[in-house]
C-alpha cells in the first residue's frame, strides 16, 4: 500500500509540473531588467514567478507614462510602487488595467497577477506611443519587438 501511494504521489507532481511548464510564459520575459533609478528611462516589464510587474523612471526630466494591459483571463492589481497625487491604477472589468504614472527622475510601478493565456501592452510615453527601443523586457534587457506588445504563455 505504501509503494502504490509514492507512485501515485509522484504521477501527480510530474503532472503538476508539466502542467505549469506547459503554461509558463517564456523566458526572455523572466526577471528583472537591469536599470538604475534616474539613471534609466522608459518601461521596464518582466515575470517572476509570482508575478508580472511594470515600472518606469527617467533621467531627471519629467514624463508621463500612460497605459493598457488587457488579457483574456481575469487581472488583477498586487501591488503598487512610489504613487504620486495624480497617479493611477484602474482595472476595468475583469481582464484590463489601465494607468497612468508621472515620474522625475524617480521611479513608479506596480506588480500584478493574471490568469489569462496571453498579455497585450500598450505603452505611451507624454501622450505618444512609446517606441519599443524604450520598453526593456526581462533579464535579458530584451527591447519589445513592437508597441503594442503581446506576450502568450507557451
């Protein structure tokens, strides 16, 4: 009885697991781009294991950065980083975020979770869409390869 009971055990998390391996996101999208507060400018976006998570800064200029992230799961907000009066963070209905954060030389954000297969960003800098050489994406440093972005979980 013991041995049936490992087995069993061991056939469940080897299905766990290939079931989160089947429906992880990919890996340039994974950890944390490399950039310094005030130092850095644009959008900086990746995945850890908990979560997604977005934030800007600039080099000491003022900029407004504005946005959508829309999904076909439900979405939803963790965790908000240096709001200031003005800021913002909506989600609409279930599967949508939209912002809007102002940064000098400092540094907003947020980190969320989402259930959906697939992520589209949509990113602008002071009213105009943000062009994909200033949204980082990962470890890697990746640049998106467009604006708007779509990342599909594999």
């Amino acid at each position: 009885m013991k041995k049936c009971t490992i087995i069993v055990t061991v056939i469940l998390i080897s299905i766990a697991l290939l079931v989160g391996i089947a429906h992880s996101w990919p890996s340039a999208v994974k950890g944390r781009p490399p950039f310094k507060i005030g130092k850095s400018r644009g959008y900086f976006v990746w995945n850890d294991r908990a979560s997604w998570n977005v934030y800007v800064t600039t080099k000491e200029k003022l900029h407004v950065f504005t946005g959508t992230i829309a999904t076909d799961g439900k979405i939803s907000v963790i965790r908000q980083i240096e709001m200031e009066t003005g800021d913002y963070i909506s989600k609409i209905g279930d599967n949508k975020i939209q912002f809007r954060l102002r940064t000098q030389g400092g540094i907003d954000g947020f980190s969320f979770r989402t259930t959906g297969s697939y992520l589209k960003f949509e990113f602008e800098i002071d009213g105009k869409h943000a062009p994909p050489s200033l949204i980082h994406v990962g470890s890697g440093n990746k640049r998106a390869p467009a604006n708007p972005y779509t990342v599909k979980r594999k």
